[in-house]
C-alpha cells in the first residue's frame, strides 16, 4: 500500500504548503506585500533572470509575462509540497528540513528585496511554522499501513487535509485582498485632482488618425497601455510621502516633495513611448498626452558637475536607469510626469510620479515610481537592464509596421488599402514605403503629424491582381530610410522590416 500512502502524503504536504502561503500572506499584511513569500521569491527570481530569458519571456509571452511566472511558481511548490508530505511520512526529519529550506529562501528572498524592513523574514518564518505543525498533524492521521479500520482513517484524514487547504487558500485570497484595499496609493489617486499646464501641448492635428479601420488609435487609451516593468505587486505610493531627491554629482543637493511639484510650471507633450523588447511589427509602444514639470528646471537647480554625463533614477522598488544627462538638458520634454490623458498616472504606470524623455527607450529613461535621481558618470555607475546585458545607449530606432491588412489575410483584387503607423522619435517621421515582394518602394501617404516626438499613420493604396504576396514597409526619418537589416531586440533594439503575407483572390 505504499503508493497510496505516498499520495496522501503528498497530499498533506500540499495542505501543509497552502497553509504556509496562507499564513505568510495574512503576515504580509503587516510586513509588507513585498514579503509576501509568493511574492518575495517571484520578485528574487525575476531580478535573477539573465536578460536573454527575459527576452524570451517577453517576446513569448508579451505583457502576460507575469501571468506565466504566477503559474510556474504555483506548478513547482505544489511539486515541492507534495515531496515535503512524501519525505516527512518516511522520515519525519527529511520532510521538516525541507519545509525549512523553503521558508529560508523565501525569507532571504524578502529580506533581499530594496523595500525590505526588519519585519521582512516573518511572513516567511511564521509560514514555515505553521506548516511544520500543520503537517506533522496531517501525517500523525495518515492511515496505518495494514490499518484494521483503513476507511475511517482515510476519511478523517481527507477531512483534516481538506480542511487545512481551504483554510490556506481562503488566507491567501483574504490576505490580498485587504492588502490590495488597505493600500492607500489607489484612494490617494481617486482622490486627487490634477493642476493645470502653464505650457499646454499644441493642439493635435485633425489628421492624425488614418482613418482606415483596424489601424490603432494615434492616442493609446491609458487602460490598454502596454505594461513592462520588474514589479510583481504595484508599488503603493502615497503622494503625501513621496519625495524626489536629487544629489550627487550636483552643487546644491535638493529634495523635491510632492507639493512642490504640484506648484511647480508644470509641461504637456505627446509622446511615444516604446519599449526596448518590442519585436518589428510588435506593439509595446504607446502613445500619450503627459504633464509634468521637466526635468531640466531641477538640474538646473541642481546644478550638476563639470563632468557628469548621466542621471540614474530609482524607484521604491529598486529599479534603475541610466539617462544620458543631454537628453534631460538638451530642450526636449523629459518630463518628470504625474498624468497621463489628464488623469494622474495609473498605479501600474508609475503612480504618483514616473519619468517620461522623448526619443530613448523605456529601459534607460522610463523610470516609474521615481524617487531619487543620482547625476554621475556612465563611467561611474550602471543600472538594471544595462547589467543584465542592455546596451548603455537606448535612442529609440525608426521602425514602421503594417497593420492592415492583417498577415496572413486574405482581400479581393482591385484596390487594396495598406495602413499602419511608423515612429522615429524625437527625430520625426518624414516618409513612409511600402514595397509588393522584391518591386521597388512606393511612397505611403502620411497622416496629419503630431510631433517629432510621436507616432506617425500613414496608408497606401494597392492595385492588387490575384495571388500571393509579402507587403513590406519601411519609414524614413530626416536621417534617411530604416535600416532593413534584421536584428533582435537585445542589446538596444530590433530592426528590419516589418512585413505581411497577404492572398489576393
Ligand atoms: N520602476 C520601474 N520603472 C520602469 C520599469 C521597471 O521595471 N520598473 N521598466 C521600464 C521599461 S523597460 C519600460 S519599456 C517602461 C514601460 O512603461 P509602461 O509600463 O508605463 O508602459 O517603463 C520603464 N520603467
Ligand atoms: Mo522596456
């Protein structure tokens, strides 16, 4: 019968490892929900991540990436409880150790993460500990091997196990739930009212919509943004706390706070923001009306030194980037932005205050949930993704992608429109082609322009005879045409054409 008591076994490790979760989660309650053990190892493992396999991971999964990593961390505890049950019904010692192990690097995990407190480890140690209970009076109750009375040992068993699971997932469910409505950042958001611009955006051209449908809307809606960042629970940032400090390389250190801010000449620019992993013809790019003050008035304040060259910013969770000090100085509207459509910046956008420059990719510029700006030397310092492999330089390269008609579609002969949407930013688009096969490149009509800082739509009109064709399109900026080279997106992004398989009938 060792296989059967295997299996119960294995279920009381599974009941024991949900009491575990359970528990740690009602204690991140008070710890932080960053200590949270799920959360803590999730988070540990994504910074350990080597930058290819996030790639991967991105370029496969796309913004689901985090959905995926939930699902693989369940997959693999589940086994490890289950093993836990398994050892601990043959030998009591083997199964507790494991059940330590686990709950020391979920500890060390939260211990590890930039937000860590003191009381980090106790979700983790207290979880450990009521697993350890939980499970030796699961496998106190395991039927007997050669039991006189097997069935009514194994429903009082089943019972207990039961009983001990759904206790842990309610705590888990229960316990992010009122972490999640506890926080205050979300009603300090509801609650806030955004100032005006002193220097509004100039108005948007009627034009710039294509006008043919199935191209994306030219102003990306907030709630379909796309989402990258390392965070697996949205930091929670109340305005009130919130400072920004500058320092450094600088002859006056300053701490901004969040009235200040608020007081000061606030900006509003379109801009196209795009991620360094958007794949040709892929869609982590969006576009959007920001307001914030620009960055260059508080380096200017700061006044930085002869030498510097760079401004790394940092979040509250730890994340950096490293943004050429030209490009926060040279004019354009890098902004420090608190709105986004006129609404203050949605929690996973970098609530209450995230950066926003023109023309460089989100990795080296983008940083969300920003409270300190650190001027200094390329030379000096590096941060997340240029340790991870990234290249130090992330200007945004000129790409256009096709969006009607979709590949692999199939259109009668005669005209055939073909429309998508082109970007080179803060460089501005100026042409956009499209090319049938190996034929030579046509010229696109080009929408209304928003600005060098913007995407740009733009269409074409194909006399389409019936058949099989790969529609091609490249944009050109004042530099000249996009490179049809292929490359990936590490380390500073992808090129080549973007292109469609199309059956006209
Ligand atoms: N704090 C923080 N800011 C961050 C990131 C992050 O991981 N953490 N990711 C950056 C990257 S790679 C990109 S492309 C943009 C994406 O911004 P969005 O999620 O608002 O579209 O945020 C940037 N800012
Ligand atoms: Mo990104």
């Amino acid at each position: 019968m060792a296989g059967r008591r295997d299996g119960l076994a294995a279920l009381a490790g599974i009941a024991a490892g949900a009491v575990t979760v359970g528990v740690g989660a009602l204690v991140a309650l008070v710890a932080g929900p960053t200590s949270d053990p799920l959360v803590a190892v999730g988070s540990a493992f994504v910074d350990a991540t080597p930058g290819w396999l996030k790639d991967v991971a991105v370029s496969t999964f796309g913004t689901a990436d985090k959905v995926v990593l939930g699902i693989g961390e369940a997959v693999v505890l589940l086994a490890l409880a289950a093993l836990a049950g398994v050892l601990a019904a043959r030998r009591w010692a083997w199964g507790a150790t494991l059940v330590v192990v686990l709950g020391a690097v979920a500890g060390l995990a939260a211990m590890g993460r930039p937000e860590a407190g003191i009381l980090a480890p106790a979700p983790a140690i207290a979880g450990a500990i009521a697993g350890l209970l939980v499970l030796r009076e699961l496998i106190r109750r395991l039927p007997a091997a050669e039991p006189r009375d097997e069935g009514v040992q194994r429903r009082t068993f089943l019972q207990a196990a039961l009983a001990a699971g759904a206790l842990g997932v309610v705590a888990v469910v229960v316990g992010r739930a009122i972490g999640a409505g506890a926080r205050g950042a979300q009603a300090a958001r509801t609650a806030l009212r955004i100032p005006r611009a002193t220097t509004t955006a100039a108005p948007v051209p009627a034009g710039v919509q294509v006008g043919v449908d199935g191209v994306g809307p030219w102003q990306t809606p907030a709630a379909e943004f796309y989402r990258i960042d390392t965070a697996l629970v949205v930091p929670q940032v109340d305005p009130s706390t919130w400072s920004l400090r500058v320092h450094g390389m600088v002859e006056q250190e300053i701490t901004l706070t969040w009235d200040e801010l608020l007081a000061g000449d606030l900006v509003e620019a379109w801009v196209t923001l795009a991620c360094v992993s958007n794949p040709v013809g892929g869609d982590l790019i969006g576009n959007q009306l920001w307001l914030g003050l620009p960055i260059a008035d508080l380096l200017a304040r700061a006044r930085p030194t002869g030498d510097a060259d760079m401004v790394l910013s940092r979040s509250v969770d730890g994340f950096t980037a490293s943004t050429p000090l030209e490009a926060l100085t040279d004019g354009r509207d890098a902004l420090l932005a608190i709105a986004m459509d006129g609404e203050p910046l949605p929690l996973e956008h970098g609530f209450p205050v995230r950066m926003v420059v023109p023309g460089l990719y989100g990795y080296v510029s983008a940083t969300k949930w920003v409270t300190d700006l650190e001027v200094t030397r390329f030379a000096d310092a590096t941060s997340y993704w240029t340790d991870r492999g990234w290249s130090p330089e992330g200007p945004v390269k000129t790409q256009s992608r096709i969006e009607v008609p979709r590949h692999g579609s199939s259109v009668p002969a005669g005209s055939v429109v073909v429309a998508g949407t082109a970007w080179a930013q803060h460089r501005g688009v100026t042409g956009v082609q499209v090319r049938v096969d190996e034929g030579s490149w046509n010229d696109a009509t080009l929408a209304d322009d928003g600005g060098i800082d913007t995407w740009r739509q733009w269409s074409w009109t194909w006399d389409a005879e019936p058949g099989s064709y790969l529609l091609y399109v490249r944009a050109s900026d004042p530099q000249g045409p996009q490179t049809g080279a292929v490359a990936d997106v590490v380390p500073d992004g992808a090129t080549g054409y973007d292109s469609v398989r199309v059956t006209v009938t």
